[in-house]
C-alpha cells in the first residue's frame, strides 16, 4: 500500500508543479494582453486624430483645386489680353507709320 500512496503523491506534485506552471503562463499571456490592449488605445486615438484631419485634408484639396483653376483662367484671361493689346498696339503704331515685325 506503501508503494501506491507514493505513487499517488508523486502523481499529485507532478499535477501541482503543472499548475504552478500554467499559472505563470497564464500571467505571462495575460500580461502581454494588457500590454497589447494598451497598443490597442493607441490605435484607436491616431484613428480618432485622423477621422477628425480628414475632413480638413479634403476642404484643402478642394480650396489648392480651386486656386489652381482660377490660376489657369486668370493665365488665360492675361494672355488673351496681351494678345489683344499687342493687336490693338501694331495696329496702332502702324497708323502712325511705324511697323513692327
């Protein structure tokens, strides 16, 4: 009898040192749980920051967009109005009896 009542002690601080074992495990899983949740609200404020950039970027893009275009026409307008001028101007000048080009 002897022999099995050491067998089942054996058996018992076999199952003990196991558990004690899990246990650490499980801290250790646990702590890197904590630590990946902590990373986690991290994400979600930089989410928060660019939900709230985003619109900004956008109403940006539109007003650069808009300048540009109003560039362009204003480009266009002045040309135009060069041309013009540069006609109106030889013609000019050719009334009076000079001639260019």
């Amino acid at each position: 009898m002897t022999g099995k009542l050491d067998e089942i002690s054996a058996a018992i601080g076999e199952l003990r040192a196991k558990a004690d074992s899990n246990a650490r495990s499980a801290s250790r899983i646990f702590d890197k749980l904590d630590e990946i949740s902590g990373q986690l609200a991290g994400v979600a404020a930089v989410k928060e920051s660019v939900d709230r950039i985003e619109p900004l970027v956008d109403k940006h893009e539109r007003e650069r967009n808009t300048g540009r275009g109003v560039l362009i026409g204003l480009s266009i307008a002045s040309g135009s109005a060069g041309a013009t001028l540069a006609t109106f101007g030889k013609a000019a000048l050719k009334k009076i009896g000079i001639d260019i080009l």
